[in-house]
C-alpha cells in the first residue's frame, strides 16, 4: 500500500502550523480568495516542477535550503531539488533570477500527495494528527513518538524563540505579511516611563510552595503532585492526552486529593483559607472521573467551603457521583509498595482517630499566599501598606474598597485578598471604576 497523509481529527489541536507549513494553494474558482490546501485536508493529484538552474556559481538558494534539498549536480552544473524538500520556497524568494518555481495545478482533489514523502504540514504538526504513513499510527505508539521533555538548556532556548512551535527559521516571511508592522526580530528590551494620574495594581498572587509542608513527601515522592500538575495530567489539551501517574505512567486507580495545604496552617504562617482549593478539587474530581471512571476518589478535608453561586449543588453532585469526602486533616504521607503511598488522617466524624489509607496517586491542593513584591512597587519613597497577613490593605473594603494607602493607587483582585475568578472580575472592576472616579475629580479639581 502506498504511503498517504493520515488525517485524525481527535489528535488535531488546531494550532495551524500544517497550514503554515504547507506551499501550495486550492481553490476552483481564480474569483475567490484562495485557501490553504492543509486547511481543507482534501488533496489530489498536482503537477510540481522546479526548473533546473545552473545560472549562480554560488547558489544563494542552496545556501538558504533549511534541509539541504537543494545540490549540485556533478554531471550537468545544475541545481537540483532532493526528497528532502519541504517546500518552504526559501529558494524562490533568494533566487535572484526568478528561475525557482513550484507550481500547483488547481483541481478537484482528494488526497494530498504533493509532497512526497516527509511532507512540510506532517513535519511541522506537533501532536502527529497529520502522519505519513501506510496506515493510522495506534495512540501508544503516537504518544511514544510525540512526547518530549525539554532538559533546562532547551527549555530556556525555547522559551527565547518566537514561534518556535512551528520551527521557525527566521525566514522573514511574517514580517512581509504582517499588516500591522508589528514582528520585528531585532527589537531589544527597553525602560519606559509614563507619567499617569492613576494605578491599578493587579499582581497577583503566590501559590504555596508544597516543598515546605515536608510530613507530605511532595518532591520525595514522585507520586505526591500538586494541584497545578494534576490541572497538566488531566489537560483533554496535552500534554499527556490521559491521566497517568509520574513514576511509572500507569493510570492511577486510587486518588486521594488533601485540601488545605498550605492553607489555615499556622506551622506554615497562613492561618487563612485560600477560598479556592476546595472547588478547584472537586472540579478535578469530576474531571478525573470523566477520564478514570473506574478509579477511586478521595477528598481528605477540614470543612467544605462552597460560598458562591451554584458552589454547594456542584459539591452535592460530586458526592453523589461517587467521590469519597473524608473530614479529617491528613497527619503525615508515607512511601508504600510499588510506588503507593499511605495517608495517615484524623477521622473527625467517624470519630476513630488516627486512620491510615493506602492511594497509587495524592494531589496536594495548595493553597493562596499574598505577593509581597506589590508593596514596593513605587520608588519615591510611598510603600504600600499592608494588612495583617501581608495583603496590600485597602482603606475600607467594605464603604471604599480597592483604594490603598497612597492616593490614586488601587488594588484589584487578589492583591489585596485570596479571591476566586468571578470575584477577582468583580473587585478589578471596581477597581477600574475607582480610578476613573479619581482621575475625574483631578480634573475636576484643576
């Protein structure tokens, strides 16, 4: 059997970079704005040529090849395209003569086989949804194939390259058809001072450093995750594309969430409730049992705090879908066999004291800490004040919330407390509003 382009649309995230990568252009009608043959994934027969050029002495094409498809032939002189073209057409924009051409012929088509093998739109696709192959590739094996952890020196070099998830090659083509003017690969990082009557200071928070509640294990243990982690492994959006546990990749069958880590924990110094962690969890829970509908679920608590609106029906579902709430606070975790780990709990409402429970998997749920680095924000010698567990203080939340200490500077969402998504929309909005109101009464004043 021949080879062919293997669409699966389960595996597609649609990041485009096959459109991106792919030359060529279909479309039936010259009158009608032409579109990417990837974007259509219906592909037929193409007739492609590149005319053989001996014109150059020293090929600026063969120089900008990015995989080397361009050589010279030793019996004729002239350049000549390999395999291993990916149809970038980097040779026809360096070619100064206008000799390079790739040119499609507009049909109705089927399938694509343009490329040849190692087609541009396979190669540039990061979740293999396209695949060169004879037939589909089983999920394992496309997993084996597409999972890839960076070391440090490659995340940092990653991290300091635009689009490189398309594996850019710097070819300046965005820059050409950005309409906005705004890619520029030369820029530099620069200071810049702007004088305004007001400031919404919106920093954020801190999230609790789970290494420092060490009776739990996190860090020791490779099957004690946080919270954040387990929002990666139960992602429908990669990177793993199943829930698995980190030691050995098996599907856990046993989980055990811990509420309050690092929340109203005075040996910790935040004697405060994060608000969040208690729906976060059990939104994880439901997850789970979405993609693991056989494995257990344990929720170890202090109470249950579902304030808002629809929060306490969202609890009572998870209940009766089958997650375990054990009230008791969790003591101290231990290693158990075969990478399992054993919880030891106080048994509040069962009233049997200290229990133990064996879990192949525990997800630490970590809590809010305040981001300190707000209060020095300013340099002119104001610091902004701050409550008692180091919150940037608003004057009076209740008759003036969001003003701080320092007139025209307001605090929005979780700079100033531990805040949910829908209040920390609300608070900004206020915040927002506080400081149109005091930008106007300066005007007003003039």
């Amino acid at each position: 059997m021949a080879k062919q382009l293997i669409y699966t649309p389960d595996r597609c995230v649609d990041c485009k970079n096959c459109e991106i990568a792919c030359s060529f252009i279909h479309t039936k009608d010259i009158t009608k704005p032409a579109m990417s043959r990837v974007r259509a994934f219906t592909y037929g027969d193409i007739v492609k040529s590149v005319t053989v050029c001996k014109q150059c002495e020293d090929a600026l094409c063969q120089k900008v090849c990015p995989t080397g498809a361009l050589v010279r032939n030793p019996e004729t002189g002239a350049i000549d395209r390999t395999d291993k073209c990916i149809l970038c057409k980097m040779c026809t924009l360096a070619c100064p003569y206008g000799n390079i051409h790739l040119d499609p012929i507009y049909d109705e088509i089927v399938k694509c086989d343009l490329c040849g093998g190692d087609p541009a739109c396979a190669m540039f696709c990061p979740t293999r949804a396209l695949v060169w192959a004879d037939e589909p590739v089983p999920d394992i094996k496309q997993d084996a194939q597409i999972e890839h952890v960076f070391n440090e020196e490659e995340a940092r070099y990653s991290a300091n390259r635009c689009l490189d998830c398309a594996d850019c090659s710097e070819c300046g083509e965005c820059i050409k058809a950005c309409p906005a003017d705004a890619i520029h690969f030369d820029m530099q990082p620069e200071e810049l001072e702007i004088e305004a009557n007001s400031v919404i200071v919106s920093t954020g928070f801190k999230l609790f450093d789970a290494h420092l509640k060490t009776t739990y294990g996190f860090g020791k243990y490779p099957n004690v995750v946080t919270a954040m982690q387990m929002d990666r492994l139960v992602s429908p959006t990669k990177p793993f594309n199943r829930t698995l546990r980190p030691s050995d990749g098996k599907a856990p069958d046993n989980i055990a969430f811990v509420l309050c880590t690092g929340s109203r924990d005075c040996t910790i110094g935040n004697p405060l409730c994060s608000r969040v962690c208690c729906m976060y969890s059990i939104k994880q829970a439901q997850l789970i049992m979405g993609s693991l509908p056989l494995a257990d679920i344990t929720i170890y608590y202090i109470d249950i705090r579902a304030f808002g609106k629809g929060y306490e029906e969202f609890y009572q579902q998870s209940e009766e879908m089958g997650v375990y709430f054990v009230k008791g606070r969790v003591a101290k975790i231990e290693p158990a066999e075969d990478g399992n780990l054993s919880v030891f709990y106080e048994d509040i409402e069962g009233g049997s004291g200290q229990q133990q429970m064996e879990h192949d998997l525990v997800v630490l749920s970590v809590g809010l800490l305040p981001n300190m680095d707000a209060l020095h924000l300013f340099n002119n010698g104001d610091r902004l004040k701050s409550d008692a567990y180091s919150y940037v203080e608003e004057i009076n939340e209740d008759t003036d919330p969001t003003r701080t200490s320092i007139n025209g500077v307001f605090a929005a969402g979780t700079t100033s407390a531990a805040r949910d998504i829908p209040d920390s929309i609300l608070h900004a909005g206020a915040a927002a509003v506080q400081a149109a109101g005091y930008i106007h009464q300066l005007k007003a004043s003039r």
